[in-house]
C-alpha cells in the first residue's frame, strides 16, 4: 500500500479546486504526515461546498471517525495537533468519542 504524501497549503487548494468540480460525492485526501488524518470535501446541493477535517481509527476492531471541524476555520497545522493529541489518547487506552462524550455529560 502507498503512503499517502504530506498536506500542504497548496495541496489542500488543489484538491478543494477539483472537488468543486465534483459529482456531488463526498471524496478525501489524506495527510501523510499523521496516519488517519484527512479533509474531506462535498459539494452539495446549489452548489453548496464544505471541507471537513476527519480523523478515523479502529478500536476494538471497529471503524470510527472523529470530526475535528470544517477547513479553513481549522487550519492544516491545527489539524495535525488535534489528530497527534487523539493518536496519544488512543495509544494510552482511552477512545476520544468516548472522552468527548463524558466530558460533554
């Protein structure tokens, strides 16, 4: 399996220039730099646009994914924070969603 190349600015402007010419279908670029990490991007109906940071991992064999907000309000670099800090909870037993849901009770 190829590794994914590292985001850059120029990069994510690119893949969001393309995406505009889209289908309609949710499609994604990862960042190589942080397993997991990706922006997803769809344009919707009249022409409605959102790219959004995603971050997906397993734990206890299940596919989860974890919303870290919409790009550019979240930047590439804040992504990349937010995604290593969820990477350390997990390598220490804890499943952010579970964590985010607690914190939010």
């Amino acid at each position: 399996m190829k590794k994914a190349d590292e985001l850059s600015d120029l990069r994510i402007k690119a893949f969001l220039k393309a995406s505009r010419q889209g289908t309609g279908k949710e499609v994604h670029i990862s960042d190589g730099k942080i397993p997991g990490l990706s922006l997803w991007a769809r344009k919707g109906a009249a022409n409605a646009f959102t790219a959004r940071w995603k971050y997906s991992y397993r734990k206890e064999g299940k596919s989860k994914v974890f919303g870290l907000g919409s790009y550019p309000a979240v930047s590439l670099q804040a992504a990349r924070g937010q995604a290593a800090a969820l990477r350390s909870s997990l390598m220490s037993g804890k499943d952010p969603r579970e964590e985010k849901r607690k914190a939010e009770a």
